[in-house]
C-alpha cells in the first residue's frame, strides 16, 4: 500500500505532462490553439494599456535588462506596502508593519521565487499582503522564471540573434497557464475543506472554557499559485502540514502533482521546440534518475525509524513518524519532501528538522544539486548547462570541438557555464563558513553538533536553490539571518540566469552546423547516463564534504 501511494502519483504526472507541453509548446510559440479566442482579447488589452509591442524582439541582454527592472519596480513597491500594512483595509486581525530586516528578506524571498519564510503567515501579514505581495509574486516570480526558459531556450534552438519578448511573455505565462491552472487547483482545494474567505479569525471557546483564535483567510487561492508556481511559503507558519492548507491525502496529491506539473511539462514543450522529442526525454529522463535515486533514501531510512526507540524497549514498527501527519503517513510524507526539493517549491508537509539523518540528506542533496527537475524554467536551464558541460567533457576524450543542439561549442560558452556552476557552492559554503565563524550565525542553532550544521548548510542551501524550505528549529527571524539569506537568495537567482541567458545569446548568434555521422549524439540511453554521472560526480566533489560532516556523521552517531 504504501508503495502505490508514491508510485500512482508518479504515474499521473508522466500522463500529465503531455498534453500539458504541447499547450506550453502553443502558448511560448504564439501558435494558434484552442485558448485564442479567450484570451487574445485579454492579452491585447494588457499589451495596448501598457504600450507593448507584441511583435518586437530582444536580444539576450534587452531580455535580461527587462527581467531585472521590472523585478526591481516591484521589490520597491511590495516593500513599501509591507512596512505600512497596519493602515491597510483587508486587515481585520489588526496585524502590525513588518520589521524592517524581515520585510527586506520578505520581498527579496518571494520576489526571488524561494519564499523562505521568517516570519508566521497568520499573524505576520494582513489579508492585503497575502493579496497583492505574496500571491502577486507567486505568480510574477514563476512566470519569470518560466520566460527566462524560453528565451534560454530560443536562443539555443534558434536561427536568429533575438530571444523573444519578456513582456509578450510573462503576460502569455500568466494569463494563459498560471491564472486559468490557479482557478481550477482552487477549486479543487476547496472541495477538499481548504478555507477562502476574507472574514477575520473566529474565536472559539475550547472544552477546557478558554478562548482559541482560528486563523482563516484566502488560504485556498495562496496554496494553489504556492505549488503551480513552485513557490512555497505557506498562509500558516506551519506550511502543508497545517490541516487549512492541506486537509486531506486527496488534497496532498493535488499539491505534489502542482508542484511536478509545469517544470515536468516545460521539458517536454522543449522537445517540441526542438522537433526532437527524444532529446526531450532524454534530460527527462536525467532528471528522472536523479530524483528516484534519492526518493527511496529517503522513504526507507524513515521507514526504519529511530534506533534510540529500540533501546529504550519501544515498538519501532510504524517507523519515524516525528514531525509527520497521521492523514499523510510516511508515504505522504517522503514523496513530499522529496517532490518539493527536488522541484525547488519548499512547502512542507512534515518538518525536516524531524527527519532521521539520511532522510533529511536527500532533500539536501536536491537542493545542492538544483537540477533534479528544479523550479519553473529555472530546472531546465540548469540540466542544459551541465549537458553542455557533458558535450564538451565528451568532445576533450575523442578530440573534437563538441556541439550541442547543431551549435559548437567554444571557450567563450564553457567559461560561463563554469562561472554558473561554480556560484551555486559558493554562495552555500562561503554563508555556511561565516555562520559558523559569526556568533549572530551561531546563536540561531537550536541543535549542537552535526544536526546543527546540517541546519545552517540547509538554510543557505534553501536559499541559493530558491526553494524556501527549512530545517527548521533555527531562530532565523533575526538581523544576521535575514540579511545573509536575502543576500543569497537574490545572487542565487538573478546570477544564474543572467551567466545562461548570456550563454543562450552566444550561441544564437552562431550558425549551426550540419549533423555528420562523428556528431555526439545527445539524445540517447547513453548521454543521459554519462549526464547523470557528471552531475552526480560535481555534486559529490563539491558538496560530499558537507554532507559528511553533517548527515552521514549523525547516522553513525545514531546507528554506532
């Protein structure tokens, strides 16, 4: 039983991604589809009100200057709104203006995509800042990301120096996928009891006689564009595990199958794009390998359960269930974790910090990797770097200048692909050395020894993949945390996708090269396997010593 339980849901999403491509296939080409006739008007409209001229095109760096400005106007104006939401309407709880470190990681968490999250949503921001802060960003960040995709992925299939159109794209993204996909999930989630409501907190009076407030608000909307937009965060500050935001096994399924959805569907679209569907499944099918290596780790070391039960003369049989629900079980619990690390969305369903060490090493071990299908667009961009990487390691062995996708290869491309994997580490490392050296970064562990550097690694992790998950049991709502991880977060997302989308521009502007009987074949059993193991060997060179250090020296702590 359990295993259906992690096997069905990864049956319907391969069945889900289909249909869902080819739509994203339509929608980033301007093909004509079915969704025309409803939402050209809606889109004409969005383009003449803001003077958009639907048929000019960008070069990589018009794009990436695009994607900069316009995230920066919005940094400015959700700042603002969340230092003065006490005077706010829709604020009938009376919540009071965000403290000033907090709303800088705020803004910069979910404008980033990550929405790490320092603060608890039920009392730390109005039904307003719900709204028009972390739902507008929920939607803006992911169809960001999803754009920068497509432009990376014009630019390497392309015959021309252009890569699209941001604001003809981010429009398209969201009134096409994210809004009409948002709608039918909210639907969904409310049939499942999931609350939407703007009336303020109900007060109760418990059996003991004493009063309890009942937290409430437009909970459904925020879980729906949280998880198709591979965002995270949570209306609770207590995530997916809070019975409001997913109240039943049924509605868990539908949170995981958001999450996979739209990252899933834009690498097949990329097949299509393409007119090469087989080299499609095959990053796929990278992507794939990666994350069910991890997905048993994790269930199984779960499964067995605290040897520390054992010796206290226990039963052990239901294995570890600290930090988990009973409605998700361990089944419900693991393809969780494992799901929205592995898609970089960060909600939760079961704290982390509550998982045995090898459990807790695999939604790690995603995070660092950030290629394991990864977040909307972003994944992708990811997995074609290090494919590029593969070509040329590849083309060094046999002697001959490597191509990929008909395009050589050449000093300029792989400098900057290295340049992009290297910032990842870094940016987790150099944070994780100056916590441990910082008494600030020092003060907000609450676990000594290997469990406590394991919680500062996962923070700065979190933060550089854009995934907005914790460890938790950390005192992170303070000056030192919010500061480093906003910092982290904003390098860890607008670095990489400048470094690729300059990639992109460089061999967009190449001619492609005939396909010959000696070409490298990138589309096969073979490349996905040499793929796999060159993303699994960097990982390992350059993470394996924090993993040692933390997880795998408190599984033997445990197990000795």
């Amino acid at each position: 039983m359990d295993i259906l339980q992690i096997i069905i849901p990864l049956i319907i999403f391969i069945l889900l991604i289909i249909p869902v491509g080819k739509y994203l296939y339509y929608v980033s080409t301007g093909e004509k589809n079915w969704g025309d006739k409803l939402f050209n008007p809606i889109d004409d409209f969005i383009f003449k009100v803001c003077k958009i001229d639907k048929k000019e095109e960008m070069n990589w760096k018009q794009y990436v200057l695009s994607i900069v400005v316009v995230n920066g106007v919005m940094l400015i104006i959700t700042y603002i709104i969340l230092r003065i939401q006490f005077i706010h309407v829709l604020n009938p709880n009376k919540i009071a203006n965000m403290e000033q470190s907090l709303t800088f990681n705020t803004v910069i968490s979910f404008m980033t995509n990550t929405n790490l999250q320092d603060y608890s949503g039920e009392s730390g921001l109005s039904y307003l800042s719900q709204m028009i802060v972390i739902i507008f960003f929920m939607f803006t960040s992911g169809a960001t990301g999803i754009s920068a995709a497509l432009a990376f992925m014009r630019g390497l299939i392309g015959k021309k120096k252009t890569m699209g159109n941001f604001f003809v794209d981010i429009v398209r993204i969201t009134t096409r996928v994210l809004l009409p996909l948002a709608v039918i999930v909210t639907l969904l989630l409310v049939s499942q009891g999931v609350p939407q409501t703007l009336s303020a907190n109900h007060t109760v009076t418990t059996i003991e006689g004493k009063f309890q407030d009942i937290a409430v608000g437009p909970v459904a909307s925020l879980e729906s564009i949280k998880h198709l937009g591979t965002n995270g965060g949570g209306f609770f500050g207590a995530n997916s595990s809070h019975p409001f935001e997913n109240p039943t096994p049924i509605s868990n399924l539908i949170e995981m199958l958001s999450m996979m959805l739209l990252p899933g569907a834009i690498v097949y679209a990329f097949g299509l794009m393409l007119k090469n569907r087989k080299q499609a499944w095959s990053i796929f099918s990278a992507m794939g390998i990666l994350f069910l290596i991890g997905l048993p780790i994790c269930y199984f070391a779960e499964k067995a359960g605290n040897p520390m039960f054992v010796h206290l003369g226990l039963n052990n049989i239901i294995g570890n269930m600290e930090g988990k629900e009973l409605r998700f079980g361990i089944p419900g619990s693991t393809l969780f974790t494992a799901v929205t690390t592995a898609f970089t969305t960060g909600s939760v369903n079961n704290m982390h910090d509550c998982l045995m060490p090898l459990g807790g090493a695999v939604p790690l071990v995603n995070m660092m990797l950030n290629v394991v299908f990864g977040g909307e667009g972003v994944g992708l961009m990811n997995m074609i770097m290090y494919a590029i990487l593969t070509v040329f390691l590849c083309g060094l062995m046999v002697g001959r200048t490597p191509e990929f996708l008909t395009k050589k290869l050449e000093g300029k491309e792989i400098k900057l692909v290295a340049l992009a994997i290297i910032i990842h580490p870094l940016l987790i490392l150099m944070f994780s050395a100056i916590a441990l050296i910082s008494s600030q970064g020092l003060a907000g562990i609450s676990n000594p020894g290997f469990h406590g550097l394991t919680q500062i690694v996962y923070q700065f992790t979190s933060s550089a993949a854009n995934n907005g998950s914790g460890f938790e049991g950390m005192a992170d709502n303070t000056m030192f945390w919010n500061t480093t991880t906003g910092i982290v977060m904003f390098l860890g997302r607008y670095l990489s996708i400048i470094i690729l989308l300059a990639v992109a521009g460089s061999l967009a502007s190449k001619k492609a090269v005939p396909v010959t009987y000696g070409t490298f074949r990138t589309d096969n059993a073979m490349f996905t396997i040499t793929l796999v193991s060159i993303v699994l060997i960097i990982g390992a060179l350059t993470f394996f010593p924090a993993i040692a250090l933390g997880p795998i020296a408190e599984h033997l702590t445990l197990f000795k």
